[in-house]
C-alpha cells in the first residue's frame, strides 16, 4: 500500500509542477479591444478576462468584489490609460493587494503611453464637463495605432513569460501582417471619401 501512496504522490507532484510550467498569463483587460488584442498575441498561452463589455461606458464602472478577485490573481493589467478607468480601476488594484500588477510594474500595461495622444487640452475647466486632461484616452479609434499598442503589448508579454516569447512574437506578426491588410483594404474603401 505504501507504494501506491508514494507513486501517487509523485504523479501529483509531478502533474502540479506540469501544471505550473505550462500555466496561462492571466490578464485582466479593461477593455474588450485589449482584451481581444492579448488573445490574439497571448494565443493559448494566455487566459483573458476583460473588466466591461462592448456596450458598456468604461468612465463609468462600479468596482465589485468580482472584479477583485479577477484582478488579485491577473499576472497583467491590460488598461486604456489616459485616465479612462480613473474612476474604478485604481480601486480594483488597491484592493486587489496583487503588488504585479500595480502602475509602475512590469504587470501593469496602458495602452495609451504607447501612442501619440490626441486631444490634449491646453486648459482646463470643470466648466466644460468631463475633460480628458491628458488627451482622448480612446486610443483604438485610429486602427494604426493597435499597431504601436500591439507591438508593444507583445514585447511585455514576452517580459512577463520569457519562455513563451517565440510564440507571442509569431503570433504578433501574424496578426500584424492580417492588420496591414486590412488597413490597406480600409484605405482603398474609403479613397473615395477624401
């Protein structure tokens, strides 16, 4: 009997560290277009959770206990920046306790300090309402810059999980070369227009 138990204990042993080897980047994304842009790059070596939903207003979300729990086990905060989430995401990462993924760590990735920002005001007002101090935080608007964003992205990726680099970086070119495509294909579409 005690042979069994020890050979079952190794295999458990050795399926757990199996587990912890192969194990997926957790990212928790703000936004679904970040969201989809770590899929695409992260591949199946990445479980996305993404904090709102298409149709929901990302200024505006309420920082529940589930998003929480999502946050404390994330080993990458994938964020708009620019302060879109500054009314609920600094609280998700506070009580998060989860010291990755705090700004300033390698954990914490905004996708708006990878593009030129548009927008910057040159004054500001409470008089003219809600007012993005440090430009329009809605980064994806221009599709050329998922480009800046992605390649980035991938190179954290790659930062986070170095034994998973030459998978992120294929997959990052495959999807940039479908992206250039497309943005030619845009381009032609809308010649007329100009």
């Amino acid at each position: 009997m005690k042979p069994i138990l020890r050979s079952l204990a190794t295999l458990g042993l050795l399926l757990s560290w199996h587990a912890s080897a192969v194990a997926a980047l957790n990212i928790f994304a703000t936004l679904p277009e970040w969201a989809a842009l770590a899929q695409e790059i992260g591949g199946d070596k990445v479980k996305v959770f993404t904090a709102t939903q298409a149709l929901q207003d990302p200024h505006r979300v309420e920082a529940r206990p589930s998003l929480i729990a999502r946050a404390r086990n994330a080993d990458l905060v994938v964020a708009g920046g620019a302060e879109l989430e500054v009314g609920w995401l600094p609280v998700i990462l506070r009580e998060s306790g989860n010291s990755r993924i705090q700004p300033g760590s390698p954990g914490y990735f905004e996708a708006a300090s990878q593009v030129q920002m548009l927008d910057v005001p040159t004054r500001l007002d409470r008089a003219d309402g809600d007012v993005h101090a440090q430009g329009n935080p809605h980064v994806h608007t221009d599709p050329r810059n998922i480009l800046k964003v992605g390649d980035a992205l991938a190179k954290r990726l790659a930062e986070l999980a170095p034994a998973d680099a030459v998978s992120f970086q294929a997959n990052w070119r495959a999807f940039s070369e479908k992206w250039h495509a497309a943005l030619g294909r845009w381009e032609k579409a809308l010649a007329p227009f100009r």
